[in-house]
C-alpha cells in the first residue's frame, strides 16, 4: 500500500501553513486521497493523478514537491529527500500502470485500431533516469499508521472547518471505537438521521487555498477504507488507548525512558483533549442555534391566532433588523481595523528600513575597521611571516563551503535525474494517447468513407429512378421527386454542423477550382451531389494509407535529378507543397531562360499591335470558369494572362494564337504563379512536348493524333470501338478537345493536375494513355448504353464522373501495358502522310473546280 503521512501547504489569507495529512493511493480511480490522520474514515480531498504531473525544486526547501493537475497545484513536504524521491517515483509508476490499462480498447474493437497498438502496451521502460530508492518504512507504509501522527504548533490548525460532519465523524470513531459506534442504529448520537450532505461533494473539503491556486480539488472517494486500513486503526487505538503499554514502553530498559515516554504520551493526549473540547464547544453552539430555531418554529406552528403568529413573525423581524445592524457594525469595525493594521504594516516597514539602514551603516563601519585592522596588522606583522600564515578558520570556512556546494551538486544531480525521467514518462503516455488517437482517426476515416459510398449509392439509384420518373404511377413519380428534392436540398456542409468532420469538401481546392461542378441543368444536379460524395470519400480513403506516404516519399527528395525512382514518383501525384519547385525545375531542364527576353517581349507588345490581340480580348473571359480566379474580370490573374499570351504571340509568330493556348497558359499561372515562369512553360508545351504543327491554322497534327488515338482504341478496347461503330460514333469529336488543352476543362482539377505532372516529365504519350484509360475506366457504363444519342449525351459529361484518381492511374501506366513511344512516332509518321496525301488531293480537287467555274464564265 503507497500511504502515509505529508505536509500539505495551505493559505489563509496571507497567512501560509503546513497541515499534517495522512495520504493514500486508490489504484481504482488514480486517485490519491488525503485525512486528517490515519484513522479517519472520510478523506478531506483528493487529486487527480491520471493527468497530473510532478516537479520537485531545489529551491523550493527538501522533501518539497509539487503535483501539477490541469486546475490546480498541490504543495506537499516529505520529512526527508529519501521519502520524498521514494514518493515521486512511486507515483511516477502508478500513474503509468493506470494511463497504459486505459489506453487498451476493449476485445470486440476493430482490428483497423486494435493494430497500432500491438507489442507497445507492454512496453518495459529501458532508460533507468532514476534508480529504485530503498522503501522507508519509518514515513511510509501501513506500519506508518500505527505511528503517532506529526504534532502542529496550534491544536486547531489541522482541523477542517469547512465541514464539519466529516470532523466530528471522524473524531468520535477514533474516540468510542469503529464497530460500537457505527453498528449501534439506535444510539443517540447517530450521524446518519441529521447530517447535511455536502452542497457539492467535489469541491474541496478544507478551508484553505493551495499555492495560490483556489481552485476545485477533486473529487470524495468510498465513505470507508479498505479492511486492512481499518485493523491498521485499531492497532493505533489500543496502542495509544488504556489496555496495555506502547509497544515502544514495552521495549525500553531504562525506567527513566519508560517516564519519558509516558510523558510524551500525557502531553499527546492532553493536547488532543483539548481540541476536542474545543471542536464539542463549537458544536455545541451549533446544536444550540438550531434548537433556539426549532423553538421558535414550534412556537409559530402552534400558535392559536394569527396575531400570535403576526407577533412572532414582527420578533423574528427584528432580531434580524437587529443581528444586521450588529453585522454593519462589526463590518465597521473590521474596517477600521483593517486601516489601523495596515498603517501599522507601513509603520512597520518604514521601522525595518530604518532598521536595515542602520544595519548596513553598521556594517559598512565594521568593514572599515577591518580593513583597517588588517592594515594595521600588516604593517605591524613581518611581510613574510604573512604570506605563509593562513588561519584555521579561514581554512574551516572554505572546507565546509565546498561541503555546501557538494551538497548542492548532489541535489541537483538527483533532480535533474527525477525530471528526466518524468519528461521520458510523460513523453511515453503522450506518444501512447497519439498513436490511439490516429488509430480512432483512421476508423472513423474509414467509417465516413462508407457511409459516403452509401449515401452516393442511395443518390445513383434516385437518378435512375429519375430517368424511369415518365413510365412510373403517378405515385410513385411523386415520390421519387420528393426523394429527389430532400436529396438536393442536403448540403454537404451540414454534416460538420451535425459532428466529427474529418475532411469537409470546401467549394474551391487549393488552386481556385471548383471542387462540385454547378450544373445549370435541373436534372444534373443530383450528379452534382453524387460527385461530391465520391470526392469525399475517396479523400477519406486515401488520407492516411496512400497521400501521407506519398507527401513522406516527397518529403525525402532532396535534390531533383532524372530517374526511375523520380519518374514514379511523379506518376503517383506531385503534392501541392512540392508542385512548383519541380513544374519549375521541369521546365527549366528544357528551356534556357533568356535573360531580359520575356520584358522585352512585353515592350515589343506595348508599342506594336498583335494581330492575334483581339481573338486573345475575346478568350480570356472564356479562361477556366469554374476557377475563382478568372470567372470575375477584375481577378488579378487576368492581365498577368494577356501578358502571358501576347508576348508568346511574339516570342512564337509562326503560331502566334491559337484557341486553347489560352487554358494551358492558366493553368501554368495558376501553380507556377509567376507569369514568367507560366510563359516559359506554355513554350515548353507548344515548342518540345507537342509535335510541330499542333497549333498551326491548319492544325494537321491535332488531326494525326485523333486517328492514331483511334488505332489504339481498336487495339486496346476493341469492345468499345466496334460498339461505337455499330452505333456510327466519331470518338474525336470528343477527344480532339482533350488533346488539344490537354484534358483541361475536363478532369476534375485533382486529376488533371495530376495528368499534367506526368505530362510535362514525359510528353504527349501521357495524353494518349490517359484518354484510353479514361475510355477503360467507364468501358461497361458505355456498353449498356444502345442509342447515338444518349451516348453522346454521356461522352459530354462523362469524365467528370472520375473521381478515383488512383485508379485511373493504375489503368493508364499499368493496365495499358506496353506503349513504347516508338509505335507512336511510326503511327503518326504513317497518319501524316496519308492525311498530306488527301489534303493534297482535296487541293487538286478545289483547283480543278475553281478552273472549270473560270472557264464556264459569268
């Protein structure tokens, strides 16, 4: 059992004060609490130890200590540094052994929480900070009990006042006996009929302020200690009781210690005699107002005439007017009081400053005659003889000034060791509460994800509820558009409102973009709603098991350089932390900056008009409208674009503008933001990553590309191109916008940038895997569609419905194995030259026309 006896700092007022406390350890509830003595049966308090901390200081005096809890501190002493270290270190290991039982889940928990957690509650703490200290029966330990308890100057002073019922129950079983008392329902002097409970069992028990923290302190723990406590009390009572001697008398030899102590002993209980009359003549008083009460109350209930009872009520009346008047003077009075005492203080303190005037006057003067004592002797005394004699104090004096420091060497030595080993503690139980608190955060992750995948479900199945609304009952019509409308009017947002959100969907990601798309059509914005739920729960999903490793792997990279490792890496996702050092780096591998030339540009394009500027006034407004910074006119990023693309009007004249360029370069602005950089990049695209001719007027090779795309989907899903032959489907009009803008407008923004980071480290064979990949990805949502219409009506929406960025990417570098880039050059070389011969053959055909129309005439 950790018990025993410890100083406990109080304050009245100014007046600070140790109370003797006997303190014991409940392991049920990490709770330590603390009596008046050790025979009491209801503790004064407690504290708290599962969330406290401890400290000890040097300064503060030996055997002092504090413990920390979140409301309030608590000052104890130890009678020795022995006890006290003993005590700091037996707490240490409680609070440990209680924190790591709680920190385990029960059986039935997820295997998902349950995981983290294996091998680590069993944990042996290997760092010995602090060694084991020796037990020290004589100030701890149940044999501690059986000791007479620490005597105080006043007999008052370890009395609590604040409630008495617990005092006077506690006294009179230490007096008459446990079972006598307690056993006996028909004694008279039963505490059980009239005691008050407490106003509020948690607040503390004593009438006293801890360390300038007056704060609540704990709670009252079980009316009755544990049965070895209570043998441990009777073991104290018939020691210091009339049955026998002491059990020290019995082992002294000399009659004149066997005097001493009995004497000892007189005085012990004379002194307890008289606080225990003390505290019967409060009660008594007590016991007298209530009875004067009851009187009156008697006298009130029986009288005969409501004159009488008038009459009392006036008396009662005026004893109160009476005792306030009382009250007002002797509030008075304590003022008046107050004045005096505190111009006694200043007159005081002016005393101990003239005092210590005086003192210093003093012994500023003995100083004086010192130096000139010792000058005196100097002169008097041989020099030699001087130099060698050092007296014996001198030497006493420097000898027990290094046993001080020695002293002090060794205490904060120990200190240091105890406070190390408490930030090692500490350390381990916070380590221990995040490792459980990422394990729930993952579970309820995991949770959200579900119930997202259900709700996204339950919204696909009402679509498709919607498209069958026209060949249903009238009924049952009315009730799929009442489903349908509760559906649409739940907002995402709510859901932070309701709970514990762990990854709410904002309207706009990082970089401006609309995260739901605002469908303007009433039919598609149920799709709305269900994209919303499958980006939050894929973001659920992915959080910790695969963006966290990933954002680690960046995180390690140091210093950008090609390679394998590199190129998988930017496969997988650049994070947005890392996006514009390696977007800048990619470019600058490819292009040499010109110094100067991107502001010379500027000025070429300031003092001489662009024939491209009117068609680039009338795309801008047109610049990604579902980004936030260019769907208003006056964003800011819309005049860094016309610089942008004017000066690669003049940087490129071969091309100058052409429709779409305008998206590249946002996009570029949007994660470079500098408008240089996004310039550089737009070059790096049109003049290294796409074919010569991409962007010319004719746009010859945007057209090869459609129909190498097409011997690829013939090749790769040939399911789906002969079902949209059957159904006489031209794929490009589709995805000629892709290749053009490279899937800007038509990914939702995670993916896209995502694409583009492939895209700018490895050119357009990143284009055409992921528009296979993309075709892959909703392969059998197309084949269960059986018209031209509603297949082109669900080729313009479609890859919106990509949410699974993951996924997607696993299709286009994995599933879509091989794709050497040299079957892509010999596929556009071979497209190139059929496209030229036809377009030569269509000129030849234009030329002979416009001949035969001359020669015909008007």
């Amino acid at each position: 059992k950790l018990c025993g006896y410890l100083n406990k700092l109080g304050i009245k007022g100014p007046i600070k004060t140790w109370k003797s406390r006997w303190f014991f350890y409940d392991g049920n509830k990490c709770h330590l609490l603390y009596y008046r003595t050790a025979q009491d049966i209801n503790p004064l308090g407690s504290i708290d130890l599962s969330s406290a901390s401890f400290d000890c200081k040097l300064e503060n005096g030996e055997g002092v200590f504090e413990i920390r809890t979140p409301s309030r501190v608590f000052t104890l002493k130890a009678i020795s540094k022995q006890a006290m270290m003993y005590w700091l270190q037996q707490l240490q290991m409680r609070r440990w052994e209680f924190c790591n039982a709680q920190s385990r889940f029960p059986v039935g928990s997820s295997q998902l929480v349950n995981e983290p957690l294996a091998g680590r509650t069993n944990v042996v703490d290997s760092e010995d900070f602090l060694p084991p200290v020796k037990t020290p029966t004589e100030a701890v330990g149940l044999k501690a009990a059986s000791l007479p308890a620490p005597q105080t100057s006043t007999a008052l002073q370890n009395i609590s006042l604040k409630h008495p019922w617990t005092e006077l129950q506690n006294t009179v079983y230490n007096i008459c006996g446990s079972k006598q008392l307690w056993g006996n329902s028909g004694n008279v002097f039963s505490f059980s009929e009239f005691q008050e409970p407490p106003e509020n069992p948690d607040e503390e028990q004593e009438a006293e302020v801890e360390a300038g923290c007056a704060v609540k302190e704990g709670t009252m723990e079980d009316r009755r200690m544990e049965p070895g406590m209570n043998w441990v009390r009777k073991a104290r009572w018939m020691n210091s009781g009339f049955p026998g001697l002491p059990e020290e008398l019995s082992r002294e030899r000399n009659p004149m210690d066997k005097m001493s102590v009995l004497q000892q002993q007189i005085l012990t209980l004379t002194e307890e005699v008289k606080s225990q009359k003390e505290l019967v003549k409060l009660l008594h008083k007590a016991l007298e107002a209530a009875q004067q009460e009851k009187r009156v109350s008697s006298m009130y209930l029986t009288a005969a005439e409501d004159k009488d009872r008038l009459e009392l009520v006036r008396h009662k009346v005026r004893q109160i007017a009476d005792l306030t008047s009382r009250l007002e003077t002797l509030e008075q009075e304590k003022k008046e009081l107050e004045q005096i005492l505190t111009l006694r203080d200043s007159h005081i303190q002016e005393l101990k400053e003239h005092v210590q005037l005086l003192m210093e006057k003093n012994h500023a003067k003995q100083e004086v005659i010192m130096v000139l004592t010792e000058q005196m002797a100097r002169e008097l005394s041989d020099p030699l003889q001087e130099a060698n004699t050092i007296t014996a104090e001198t030497l006493y004096k420097q000898q027990e000034e290094i046993d001080h420091l020695k002293d002090d060497i060794d205490a904060y030595k120990t200190q240091n060791q105890f406070l190390n080993s408490e930030i090692h503690q500490v350390t381990r139980l916070w380590t221990s509460v995040a490792e459980n608190e990422k394990a729930l955060l993952m579970k309820c992750a995991c949770l959200q994800a579900r119930n997202c995948q259900m709700e996204s479900k339950y919204l696909t199945v009402l679509r498709k509820l919607q498209e069958a609304v026209p060949g249903l009952p009238s009924s049952h019509a009315e009730l799929v558009r009442n489903l349908i409308q509760e559906a649409l009017q739940w907002d995402v947002k709510e859901e932070a409102e309701e709970g514990f959100n762990l990854n709410p969907v904002s309207e706009y990601d990082e970089y401006g973009f609309m995260t739901v798309p605002d469908y303007e059509v009433e039919d598609w914005k149920l799709l709305a709603k269900i994209q919303a739920l499958e980006i939050k729960s894929n973001n659920l999903r992915s959080q910790e098991l695969v963006e966290k490793p990933l954002r680690d792997r960046w995180n390690s990279v140091g210093e950008l350089s090609p390679s394998a490792e590199l190129k998988n890496l930017i496969r997988s996702g650049i994070p947005v932390e890392h996006r514009q050092r390696v977007w800048r780096w990619i470019v600058s591998r490819h292009c040499s900056h010109l110094p100067d030339h991107y502001q010379r540009l500027l000025r070429q394009s300031k003092s001489t008009e662009q024939p491209a500027c009117r068609q680039i006034e009338l795309d801008l407004p047109r610049t990604l409208t579902n980004n936030k910074y260019f769907s208003s006119p006056t964003s800011q990023l819309i005049p860094k674009l016309r610089r942008v693309l004017l000066a690669f009007s003049w940087h490129n004249p071969a091309i100058g503008y052409c429709q779409g360029l305008n998206r590249l370069a946002a996009v570029a602005l949007l994660v470079l933001e500098d408008e240089e950089s996004a310039f550089w990049c737009l070059v790096h695209i049109v003049e290294n990553l796409m074919p010569a001719d991409y962007y010319s007027d004719t746009l010859i090779t945007s057209q090869v590309d459609q129909r190498v795309f097409k011997d690829f989907l013939s090749e790769k899903l040939p399911r789906l191109m002969a079902h949209f032959e059957q159904y006489r489907i031209d794929v490009s009009l589709i995805t000629f916008n892709w290749f053009l803008v490279a899937f800007v407008d038509s990914l939702v923004s995670d993916i896209l940038l995502r694409v583009w980071d492939a895209f700018l480290y490895e050119g357009t064979k990143v284009i055409f895997r992921y528009a296979l990949a993309i075709f892959k990805y909703n392969e059998e949502e197309i084949l269960r569609i059986h018209d031209s219409v509603e297949i082109y009506q669900y080729l313009r929406f479609f890859t919106r419905m990509i949410m699974d960025g993951r996924k997607l990417m696993n299709i286009a570098f994995n599933d879509l194995n091989p794709f050497p880039m040299k079957l892509l050059r010999n596929r556009r070389s071979m497209h190139r030259e059929e496209l030229e011969a036809e377009l030569c053959e269509l000129e030849q055909i234009k030329a002979a026309y416009v001949k035969e129309r001359a020669e015909q005439g008007p």
